[in-house]
C-alpha cells in the first residue's frame, strides 16, 4: 500500500516526499481511511510507529478538501498532555501546512498568555495544545469552537485520566455538534474499558488495534539489574554508562528532587547530562529539549514528564534508575527508543 491510494491532496504527498516518508506503516494504513471517512475512532499501535502522521495527514486532508464551518474557528484541535510533545507534533504539522494557505498555532502553558490571545485572534485553522491553557482561552473567549470539525487526542489514555477531565469536558462543551469527529490515539489504549470522559468525547468509534493488545515493541531489547540500595543502584548505573556504548540515554528517575540529585552526580563524575523537570521555566525546558535533541548532552534525566511520545532519533538507551508507579508509563518510557523500526535498549533497576 501506498500514500497515493489515499487520494491524499498532492502537496501532502510532496511534503510526505520531502520528508523521506516512502510507504504507510500499518497504523498509518488502517487509521488514515477512518479518519478520512468522519467517523470517530480510538486507535492504538506501539510506540514509535507512525501515529502522528495518522492523524495529521486526514486532519490536513479534510482541511483542504471541506469547506469550513466557521471563518473564524479553528477547524482542527490537537490536544497533547505535554508541551514537548507538543513542540514536536506542532513541528510535523508546520512541515504540512508549510506548502498550502492553512495556519496553525500551538497554544502551551507556561508561555505568555496575552501573546497567545494575540495568535488566536488571527483565526488559524489548526490549533495544537496542551489542555489546560487552552481551556483558560476559552474561558476567556479567546476561541471559539463551534466550527471545530475535528478534535484529535494524542495520548489519549493520559489524556482521559482525572488531571485533565474538567478542561476536556469543557472543550467538549464548546465543540458539541454533528459535524464534530473525534479522534484518540496512544499505544496503550484499553479498547475494552472505556472512561466516562472518553463516552463523552466519541460517538460509537471505530476501533483501530495494531497488534491487537500486544503493545510490546519487540524493536526494544529489555533488561533488568537488581538492586539492594540507592548505592548499588548507582554502582550500576556507573558501570552501564562505562560499559555501554550508546549516542544518546534517557535515564527516568520517580521524582524532581531524584531527577536534579541524579542529573548534578552524573555531571560531577564527568558525564555530558541534561536534567528536564517541570518546575523549571519554560524558556529553560525548551532550552533543554533544544539541545538534546541536538546532541549536545549524551544525558538527559527526566521524569514521567517525558515519558510519552517524545522522538529523538539518538536515543537508543532508556533507564529506569527508579521504575515507574503504572504499567504504562513503562511502556512509553522505554518506547523512547527503538522508534521506526530502529533498535533500543533499556535497563530497569530494580530495588527491594
Ligand atoms: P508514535 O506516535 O507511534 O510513537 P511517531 O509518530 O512519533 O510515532 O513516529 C515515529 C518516527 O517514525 C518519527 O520519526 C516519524 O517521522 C517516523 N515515521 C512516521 N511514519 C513513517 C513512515 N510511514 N515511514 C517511515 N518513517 C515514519
Ligand atoms: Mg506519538
């Protein structure tokens, strides 16, 4: 199969062109048709599969081939539970956009409010954001969404927990009409345990199961080192970084303060670290995730804030110094690597 048997809009293929992007993966072939068809869908399929573009390429694709409902609204919201991983989908879809008339903004917490009601003013087509700024403009009537036509939620299953339920009902609120159509993606989507916020959101989905529940990502070699205590533990971790030869590692600590002690040890003995937590500054997150995903730091150690859908091609170590508190969280943590096929290592080590 390939692209052109979508009857893709040609300036999405040369995009796609440009981009090195030859053949659909699978999520890609069995999610692009749904999504052009206006029905809602949950979609999952492992980590670093393709899932960006099987939103962004039927959310593109009914942007040029449908008239809008509204001049003023955006048409498309892509909502994502983190501000670097909206960064990142935000940079795909500019690569689209970049060759037709359509204009796209992101809309993140932590960057300046009055600056972003500005942006929205200038009606763009797509918005991509992150839940709770977005749901402060709205409050605010900064945006309007009553010609939303698509509403697409990335990660969707750390989207539908409780921490986001109130800005989504309310977003749901505002875009609530036929014409509506919703899509949710994550590699752990549970297909047989819809929340109450997802019945909401979707009206009688088709379901997409790459792999049909097996979200292992086989790409990914996983190992496991016991240890007795928070010295052994960094016994180890200095052994592996001595031994191993890796580009890039991701180290994933339980906490901030683990996160920055970890980050100032590493770097005291001699090792190129970046450490990104979510009480620094967003000038400074960006910063850092800039000049990581250069190759600046051989290092990054971070929280669960960076455990979805982040894609930084030199990754190929993931370690978990303290193992995370949910199942799912470690699948997206060390889907870091072994992204498109690539192979990954990760190492979990594992106390008492
Ligand atoms: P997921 O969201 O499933 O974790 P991403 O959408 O982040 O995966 O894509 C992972 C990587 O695969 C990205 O670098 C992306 O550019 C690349 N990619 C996406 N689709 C294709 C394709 N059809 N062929 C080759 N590479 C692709
Ligand atoms: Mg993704």
């Amino acid at each position: 199969m390939q692209f052109t048997d979508f009857s893709l809009d040609k300036r999405l293929l040369d995009t796609l062109d440009h981009m090195g992007i030859e053949t659909p993966t699978e999520i890609q072939q069995q999610a692009i048709p749904v999504g052009l068809s206006g029905k809602d869908l949950m979609a999952s399929s492992k980590t670093g599969s393709g899932k960006t573009l099987a939103f962004l390429l039927p959310a593109m694709q009914r942007i040029i081939s449908t008239r809008a409902l509204s001049k003023k609204d955006p048409r498309v919201l892509i909502l994502l539970p983190t501000r670097e991983l909206a960064n990142q989908v935000y940079g795909q879809l500019r690569l689209l956009v970049a060759n037709t008339q359509y204009k796209a903004m992101k809309i993140l917490g932590g960057e300046n409010f009055n600056d972003q009601a500005k942006l929205l003013a200038r009606d763009p087509h797509f918005v991509v954001a992150t839940p709770g700024r977005l749901a402060d403009h709205l409050a605010q009537h900064h945006l309007h969404l009553n010609g939303l036509e698509l509403l697409i939620l990335d990660e969707a299953d750390r989207m539908l927990d409780l921490g986001f339920a109130e800005q989504l009902k309310a977003i749901n609120k505002a875009a609530d009409h036929k014409r509506r159509q919703t899509l949710m993606f994550s590699a752990t989507l549970d297909h047989g345990q819809i929340n109450d916020i997802a019945a909401e959101l979707l009206k009688s989905p088709e379901h997409v199961d790459v792999g049909a529940g097996n979200i292992e990502n086989l790409d990914i070699t996983q190992r496991i080192y016991l240890a007795d205590h928070l010295d052994h533990k960094e016994a180890l971790l200095e052994s592996i970084l001595n031994n191993e030869t890796h580009k890039q590692i991701i180290i994933f600590t339980a906490t901030r303060e683990d996160t920055d002690r970890l980050a100032t040890k590493l770097a005291a003995s001699g090792h190129k670290t970046a450490s990104l937590s979510g009480n620094l500054k967003q000038s400074a997150r960006n910063q850092i995730m800039d000049q990581f995903s250069r190759g600046l730091q051989k290092i990054l150690v971070t929280t669960d804030i960076a455990s979805r859908g982040l894609d930084l091609l030199n990754v190929s170590l993931v370690i978990n110094f303290d193992m995370p508190k949910f199942a799912e969280e470690y699948v997206h943590r060390i889907g870091r690597t072994g992204r498109a096929g690539a192979k990954g290592d990760a190492i979990s080590l594992v106390g008492p």
